[in-house]
C-alpha cells in the first residue's frame, strides 16, 4: 500500500487549506432561533460561531438561505440572490463571513443549481410561453398517448420524492421535468445562455461577496442524457421507474464541471459535491482528480446509505447490514485515493439521513449511547480525507423518540414516501415503511439543536413555536456536556484536537483494515510521515480498535497489529474513562481506543509535517 503522503501534490506548505480542515454543516432553520419565531436564523448562527470556533471547527457549510417558498427547505430557490427573509438579510451573510473571517474560519454555501424553484423569474418566464426566450432554459417535452387518446408523461421515470419525474403545464401543453418535486423544476444545461447565467447570478455573485465556495447539490445530475427514452421496468407495480442512468453522470457532466470549476477557480474557492449513484471509484475519480480541475471533492453516499432498502421506491424499506459491510465500504472510500492525486471526505451525518448514533450506535440506554457515540467520533475523527460534522453529532443527538407519530414527520419525502405506501393500501408495505422512516428519515437530523436542558433546548424561547417539535433527551445538551470530561462533546473536542495535532497519520495516511471478518470489533491501521529532527522520514502508526457492541470484546495483540514492540506501544485515546489501561485485553461495551507507536509528546516538539 503506497503512502500517500508523500505525493508531489502534498509534499510541503503546498496543501490547499480544506484538506485537513474540519468543517461543519449547519442546517439553519434548526440551528438557534434569534426572535422567537420558532425558526432557526442567521443572527442565531453568528451568536455560536465562537461556540464552533472553540469546538475546532474551520469552516462552516451552510445549508440553503435563499429566497424559496420553502417545499423543500430551501433546495428550491426562487431568487439566488436573496435572503428567505426568516433567516435574516443578505448583511447578515457579510456578517457571518466576516466573523468567521476574523477567527481564521470560512464559509461556504450550499449551490442549488440542478433546479429552481417554480416561483423563480427563469421559470415564470419559461413556462409562460413555448417562444419565451427562456423557454429551453427548463426541459419541457410533449405528452405520449396511448390508443385509447389517454395522455401519459414522456417517460416512465420515478422522481426522488415518488411520483413522475414529470408535470403537465395546462397553460403550454407540455410537460417539464424535475426529478424531486414537481415544485423543482430541472435547469437545462444543454443550454449555454443558461449555465452563463447560473455562473454569473448564483456563483460569482456570491464569491464576489466574500464566500469561500460552496457544497453543490446533486452535482452530477446537471447532464441527463437527451433520449429521454423509458427506464427498464424494475418495479412492476408501479408506472414509474428508477432511471438514475438517464441522469446521473451523463454525456457532458465532465464538460459543465470544468465550466464550474473555471468559475471557482479565480476566487480559489473550494468545492464540494453531491455525488449520488456512483459507487464505483472509478466514476468518482475523474471528479476528485487534482489534475483533472474538476472538484476538490465529493460527498459518496456508500456508507450514509447503508440500510437504505433497494431502488427508488424501496428507499424507506429498512435493510439491515452487518458490521463487516460497514468495514469494507469505509476502508473502500478511505483506499480509493491511495497512489492517486485525488482527495475524499469523511462524514456519516447530513441533513438527508437519520442520526449516526441511532443508525451505527446504541442510543438503548444513556450509558450505551454515550459509549457509542464517542465511538463515533473516534471512527470518523481518525479517518483520512476532509472530515464534515454535522450539527448536533458532537453532542450525540438521537433520532425522534418512536412514540412520535408521523405528523412530527415534515420533509417532502417522508411525507411523499408515507402517502404512497398509504395508498398502496399494502399494511405490511405502510408498516414498513413506518418502521424506516424511524430509523433513515430526513426529519431526524432536522429537529432543532439542543442547546440547554430547558423545555425549549435554548433554540428558541417559546417550544410550542417551533417550527419541529423539539426533543426531550436529558443529557443531550451543549450545557449539560460542556466541562464534562466523559461527555460526547469534549470527546469530540479532544480528538478533533489529536487528528489536527497528528495529521499525517490520520487525515494523509494510509488506512489498513484489520480482521475484516470479525462482526463485533472494528480495527485499522492508520499509517503516516512527518519529518523527524535530523531531516529523515520518520512513519507513525496508529491503530484504532472499536468494540460495536454492548458485550465486552476481546482486545487484539496491538504491538502486534502495530508491528512495533510491546514497550513502544503508546494509548493515544480512549473512549472509556481509564487512560493507563493498555494490557487488559478486553474493550468494554462500544469502547473505542487508538494505540500508536510513537512518544505523544513528541509529535509536535521533534518534528514538523512534511
Ligand atoms: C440534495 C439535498 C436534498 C434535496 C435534494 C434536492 O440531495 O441534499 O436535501 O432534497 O438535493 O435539491
Ligand atoms: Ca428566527
């Protein structure tokens, strides 16, 4: 296994910033409501930057602000350069920046440009006649008719959220396409005046201003192939089919993200992007490929997707999975860079999927919970590639409480997902698909950030106003948490500390998983270089061991697994209480330790990093 350390790309000062960067996704509207109304906003973001700051994050990723009408919680943007007037004025985002600016953080913005909102000018215009100028901004097709003159979309495609991925305009007779809701309609990138205008409204509008990139959503969706034939029956009950093939990673895709990347480049914004439907590293690479000036890098889905159920329409039909495909899907996305000049990122929260601890954890008891949440963050925290946090997983949040009814239940997609199995009239299909809406749900992440232990969780001042039921969880709090040394948080704290502090070895190194069979303990090697006193290379080892269980599991023979000798074995963390224990042979339930074989103190005093 080559290290990839020691690349040209890497070698020296040369690193761009966001590679060993921490950055951490902040969903507004549940993050800290300001004026009461019940709705996160940007005053209440500024209010916790130094919160954020303290935790180690360096740059924050906003999720979208923008003037929407809000069927998709801002992923529908009716005006790129407006500010949804709930979360704040567009002098707040000069604010923010230049708050984060002044303690050395960065911001980013969430770059919603596969579609509009229906309510957005480009729309208005396109569908108001079939000679608007902008009518092939959008993509709008005739209807088919079958034989007996019934009218049926131009393809058999399922959107996202069920449903066509098709809606008939009366007023033009003809259909327009969206893959999410019918309220998103899909930009037409095959048009040039188009894309020159989302360049020039949506992104440099904003670097102008001083951001420092942004997170693009669905980035590889902007090409769809222009057949526009019918999917491959898949589902044979439903009309509608899955066909991501007919618009993930089509025939110009490479062509429009160079386009983006010249855009970003005079303003050396960083990147990052959406890349669903493509879990071979072979489609990833010419994306992340330094050389290839596309994007810095992707968000790959293999591993936030784990339970997901299969295709499109089974999506909320929980599909359980062992440790060891946990295992080999990380250590995939983690090796897939090795020997390449391409970059990856770490996360395992977002705002489209249940919470890391109710999913890969054990929030049964409180104990369990803490246990594996730090677990958690020992797991994500030692691996290479730009980690992402989301809000709220320093803290451990938890999914909704199961006695929550489906009414607590608000995005677009559970709501469409349930009204489908609802009509289906299926009871085991209803019931399954409650059952994974408990657990995979977009609504979970989405539930205000618990600040305090008051009724209100310190989000806003009156509960009853908020714009999703607040959580109840005692314990779940940045103030119950803070100082506390076993808490999640100041877990979160100290080991964001150690991945900065040796981040050859845990954000460059090389990652070698261990005992890939093993269903109960999960164990790696990660392998790096810094340069030592006298100019020489010198390797430092860390091996992480997690027990993802609530039993005790057996400990491996780590000077073993180091390939050092037994005295020269150091504990570097642990997730437990006891520091010192380094021969006790067993990890206790969802402990997490990571031994390294070099001195701790030495890390910074002896040597520097390459
Ligand atoms: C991305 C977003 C998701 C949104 C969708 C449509 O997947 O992360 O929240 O619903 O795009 O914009
Ligand atoms: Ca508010």
């Amino acid at each position: 296994m080559g290290s990839i350390a020691v690349q040209e790309e890497t070698i020296g000062e040369g690193r761009p910033w966001w590679k060993a960067a921490t950055f951490y996704q902040v969903y507004p509207a549940s993050f800290k409501d300001s004026n009461d109304d019940g709705w996160g906003d940007l005053p209440g973001l500024l209010s916790k930057v130094d919160y954020l700051h303290a935790l180690g994050v360096d740059c924050i990723w906003v999720s979208p602000i923008f003037e929407s009408p809000q069927k998709d919680m801002g992923y529908d943007v009716s005006d790129y350069q407006k500010i949804y007037a709930p979360y704040g004025s567009i002098e707040d985002v000069d604010t923010l920046v230049a708050a984060c600016h002044d303690r050395g953080m960065r911001v980013i913005l969430d770059l919603v440009v596969n579609h509009t909102s229906i309510e957005h000018a480009w729309f208005q215009e396109s569908r108001s006649s079939k000679d608007s100028p902008k009518r092939d901004w959008y993509i709008w097709k005739p209807a088919r008719y079958d034989s007996n003159g019934l009218r049926h979309p131009p393809t058999n495609w399922r959107g996202y959220f069920a449903g066509s991925t098709w809606t008939w305009d009366e007023h033009t007779q003809e259909y327009y396409l969206h893959l999410y809701a019918p309220e998103q309609p899909d930009l037409n990138w095959e048009n040039k005046e188009c894309r020159e205008a989302i360049y020039e409204d949506t992104m440099r509008f904003w670097l102008r201003r001083g951001v420092d990139g942004f997170r693009i959503d669905t980035v590889n969706k902007y090409s769809k192939r222009t057949e526009y034939v019918d999917a491959t029956i898949t589902d044979p009950f439903s009309p509608y089919q899955a066909a991501p093939e007919m618009w993930c990673n089509g025939p110009r895709i490479h062509e429009f993200i160079r386009e983006i990347n010249q855009v970003l480049a005079p303003y050396s914004a960083v990147s990052v992007g959406e890349l669903s439907n493509t879990p071979d590293p072979k489609g990833v690479l010419p994306y992340v490929s330094a050389k290839a000036k596309e994007l810095d890098m992707v968000f790959e889905f293999s591993v936030i997707r784990l339970g997901n159920g299969d295709l499109f329409s089974g999506k909320y039909i929980y599909k359980p999975f062992p440790l060891s495909q946990l295992k080999s899907l990380t250590e995939k996305w983690q090796c897939f860079i090795e020997g390449t000049d391409g970059w990856t990122t770490v996360f395992c929260e977002n705002h489209d999927n249940g919470r890391a601890v109710s999913r890969f954890g054990d929030p049964s008891t409180p104990e369990l919970w803490r246990a594996s949440a730090k677990t958690i963050a020992l797991w994500q925290t030692t691996l290479s590639g730009t980690l992402f946090l989301y809000q709220g997983q320093e803290i451990g949040m938890t999914n909704m409480p199961t006695s929550w009814d489906i009414t607590h239940y608000k995005d677009v997609e559970a709501v469409s997902f349930f009204a489908e199995a609802m009509a289906s009239g299926d009871e085991e299909r209803i019931r399954k698909t409650r059952h994974g809406l408990g657990i995979l749900a977009r609504d979970h992440a989405r539930l205000p950030f618990r600040w305090n232990e008051d009724e209100n969780v310190g989000f806003t001042t009156d509960e009853t106003n908020s714009w999703m039921r607040i959580p109840q969880e005692r314990g779940i709090s940045v103030e119950s948490q803070s100082g506390d040394e076993q808490s999640v948080l100041e877990f979160y704290r100290r080991t964001l500390a150690l991945r900065q502090e040796h981040q050859e070895t845990f954000v460059f190194g090389t990652h070698q998983l261990l005992d890939r069979e093993n269903e109960s303990t999960w164990a790696y090697v990660k392998e790096g270089f810094v340069v030592g006193r006298d100019g020489t290379e010198v390797r430092r080892r860390a091996l992480v061991v997690m027990n993802f269980t609530a039993k005790m599991a057996p400990l491996m023979d780590v000077s073993r697994a180091l390939g050092c000798a037994r005295d020269e074995v150091r504990l570097m963390v642990t997730t437990g209480g006891k520091e010192e224990g380094l021969d006790d042979g067993a990890l206790s339930a969802w402990e997490g330790r990571v031994y390294c074989d070099f001195d701790l103190d030495m890390a910074t005093s002896d040597s520097r990093h390459l």
